[in-house]
C-alpha cells in the first residue's frame, strides 16, 4: 500500500469547496426566479428556457470529463471549469434580456458538468462513504447558502443581479485556488500510484483496455443513469418550487418562505453529515432504502392539504431522506459495472443526473402553470415512489 500524499486535507478542503460553489447556483435561482422573470417581463414556465440550455452543456461537459479525465488530469479541468462557471455567473448578473441569461446557463452547464463530472470521478477512488457523503454535504450546503444570499439581497432592495455577482466572485477565487493547487493534484495521484484508494492511476488503467462500446452496452449503466436522472428531479424540482408553493400555495411571506426552502437545502447538508457516518456503520444498502422510504414520507407530507407548517416539514424529511443517496449510488458505481467501466459510467450517471434535474422540474413547471401549485406534492410522491422501485429493481439485477 502506498502512503498517501501530504496535500490530501488541502485536496479534500478544495473538493468540498467546489461542491459548494456547484450548489450556489442551484440555491439562487429558485428565490431570485420571481423577480427575474418580473425584470424580464417572462411567464413563470420559461425559467425551463434556462434550464434546459444550462443542462445542454451540464450533459456535453460532464460526458466528455468522464472519458477524459486521465488525459486532462484532475487539476486543470476543475480550474479550467470553475474559471469558466465564474464567467457564466457574470453574465447571468450583467444579462439585459433572458435570452443572454439562457446563453450564460451553457457556458455555466458546460463549467459545472466538468467539475463534478471530474470531482465524483476522483472521489469514487479516493473517498469512502464518509468522505463522500461528506463531499456531497458541501453541494446542500451551497445550495441552503444560495436563497440566504438572494433573500438577503431582495431583502435589503438590491437586484437579484447581486445574488449572481456574489456567487461569480465566489467561484473566481475557487479558480484561483484550483490552478495553484494543479500540482498537489498530480502528486497525489502519483504518490498513491497502486495502491487502494489511489484516484488518478486507476481510470487510466481501468479505462484503456476497454472500448467505450463496450461500457455503453452494459444495461447496469443505462438503469444506474436512470435512477440518478429521477433522484435529481426530485432534489431539484423540490428546490425549485418549493418557494412558490409555499408563497402561492400556503401564504407564507417571501422571507419566511425563503428561510424555508434554504433550511429544505440545509436538511440535506446535515442529513449528508450525520448519515456520511452511518453509512459506514450500517452499509450502502440498508442506508440506501431507509432514505428512499423517507423520501417518499417527506413527499406525502408536501402533498398533503393541510398548513403551511406541514409542508414545511415534510421539505425537510424530504431533504434529510434524500442525503445520502446520489453519493452512495456514486460510491457504488464500480460494484454495478466494474472498474473498468466505472470513470465512464459516472459521467454518463452525472449527464443523466443534469438531464433529470432540467426536463423534470420544467416540466413540473409547465403542470404548476397550467394548473396549480398544489400539483408539486403529488408530482413528488410519483417520483420518489419511481425512484423507489427503480432501486429495488438495480438490486435484483446486481
């Protein structure tokens, strides 16, 4: 076994920094939306324009890092991508009409996808479950900073554009950080070369013998990347309208409102840290389902007619539920599809994930409009209960 390399708490601090600057945008978008669309004179559905146009890069990017990564290195594609994503948060604060947001939400798919694309691909070698769940804790905390940032904002009576601006200095230091740490990121790789744990060798190793054709035929790839798809659209429509349900449906006022959906983003951050732990004790598996049930209580209690409190809570189950379970299936990639196949596999499961967390909540959105706010409970219910007996069934094939 090889010692491992000195940088690898500096390594992990900036890993878990970059999944908070991943989450920020998440986080803003969901309070600032009213007021952008206001400011832009757009009806509520086209936040689906930004979506969609930010999950086309999301895909291009987070598919080409995962069968790349070995030929880039670790370093300079989360440097490169979080310079990139810094931009993208630029233009979103500068953007005169929303069709220049819509081509900032590319260039902001295209930086986000190749950071964690990369990221996940670096950790399944490296991380354990603790350290994985924790990594991913970092994303909900990112995303319970964002509507704090944006309701601050509002709140104070400045534009939305600040939100965004804030997020774009954020993420142009972690940049910075990134490309001086480009080195540490190479020697670590070099230092743990094989040995358990090692990151960097093993996807050179593990990938070259094997054709991509090869990877893209296994069924445990395409039903994996199905199960991510609909975990995502459950984490992402939950944040995305939780705020007008709330507003619109259960007549809290947009501060409260806003307090509420940053603690639905919080719930998953601390579910991520507390379960990280138990993940370890317990194993993936029967953690796996335990979260899965909850989601699906978390949802039934949104779904429900009943007051304001209620729904609030069940965000919360909702979001402590839904934890540890994209880290986890990330965790397990390998033990669906080999090693060989596992750097390739994650890109797909991470583009299938962008995928799920854009269509999904547009179209919820498209519901929401046409009919009522209400209809975001139910549509949660169907989903968790989806993602529920798609997990069973990627049990029974494993």
């Amino acid at each position: 076994m090889s010692t491992p390399a000195p940088p690898r708490a500096s390594l992990l601090l900036l890993a878990y920094l970059a999944f908070v600057s991943l989450g920020l945008p998440d986080g803003l978008i969901g309070v600032g939306w009213p007021s952008i669309r206001a400011d832009f004179d757009v009806p509520t559905e086209a936040v689906g324009l930004v979506l969609t146009a930010g999950t086309m890069g999301y895909l291009t990017s987070s598919v080409l890092a995962g069968f790349t990564l070995a030929r880039l290195g670790v370093g300079w594609l989360l440097a490169g991508s979080t310079l990139l994503a810094s931009l993208a948060l630029t233009g979103y604060a500068t953007s005169p009409v929303l069709a220049v947001m819509t081509g900032c939400a590319l260039v902001l798919g295209l930086g986000s996808g190749a950071i964690d694309s990369g990221l996940n691909a670096y950790a399944a070698g490296a991380f354990g479950p603790r350290h994985m769940n924790w990594m991913h804790a970092f994303f909900g905390l990112g995303v319970a900073i964002g509507p704090l940032i944006m309701t601050g904002a509002l709140a104070a009576g400045l534009s939305w554009r600040w939100g965004y601006g804030m997020a774009a200095a954020a993420q142009l230091a972690l940049a910075a950080a990134f490309a001086l740490a480009v080195r540490a990121w190479r020697d670590r790789g070099a230092a743990g070369a094989g040995g358990p744990g090692s990151p960097d060798p093993g996807p050179q190793e593990a990938a070259a013998p094997v054709r991509v054709r090869e990877t893209l035929r296994l069924p445990a790839v395409w039903l994996g990347s199905l199960a991510f798809a609909v975990y995502v659209a459950i984490e992402a429509a939950a944040g995305l309208w939780a705020f007008l349900l709330l507003t619109e449906g259960r007549g809290l006022t947009a501060e409260v409102a806003g307090v509420c959906v940053s603690g639905y983003w919080g719930s998953l951050f601390v579910g991520r840290v507390v379960q990280g732990i138990g993940s370890e004790r317990l194993g993936a598996a029967k953690v796996l389902r335990g979260s899965l049930l909850g989601m699906a209580a978390g949802a039934a209690l949104i779904a429900l007619p009943a007051p304001a409190w209620v729904a609030v809570a069940g965000l919360l189950v909702l979001g402590f539920a839904a934890a540890p379970v994209f880290p986890l299936l990330m965790l397990t990639t390998a033990e669906r599809v080999g090693a060989a196949h596992a750097d390739r596999t994650i890109g797909v499961q991470v583009a299938a994930a962008g995928l799920g967390g854009a269509l999904v909540p547009t179209g919820i959105g498209v519901l929401v409009g046409n009919t009522s706010v209400q209809a975001l409970g139910p549509a949660l219910t169907v989903l968790a209960v989806a993602l529920f007996a798609l997990h069973a069934a990627i049990s029974r094939r494993r």
